[in-house]
C-alpha cells in the first residue's frame, strides 16, 4: 500500500514537526497491516500525527 497520497501526507506531517520529531510509516512484515509510528515534542502531537496517517492508511 504504496499511494502516492500517503507519501505525500507522510512528507506533510513530517515538514510540520520541523526537526522536532519523526514519522515512519511501514508495512508490516508480518501481518496485513501498516505500522505507524511517531515522534514529537509532545504526546498529544505525536498522537494528533498518528491519527492523522492511520486514518489515511484506512481510507486508501
């Protein structure tokens, strides 16, 4: 589950924690699923991050 979008948005939220975090989104190497993964200055900004991805991974 490579698109284009989710990269794009990968891009997006990464250049939003500008230096101060990180994003690896991934799939999973062994089960049927993308793994996303987040870090940020705060707990409640590396959660808002997460969502944000996980819910574009369910809807493409």
């Amino acid at each position: 589950m490579a698109s284009d979008k989710l990269w794009d948005a990968v891009k997006k939220e990464e250049e939003a924690l500008a230096g101060k975090g990180r994003v690896l989104v991934r799939a999973s190497g062994t089960e049927a699923l993308m793994r996303v993964m987040v870090e940020a200055e705060s707990e409640q900004a590396a959660q808002d991050c997460a969502q944000r991805l996980a819910d574009l991974v369910k809807s493409v």
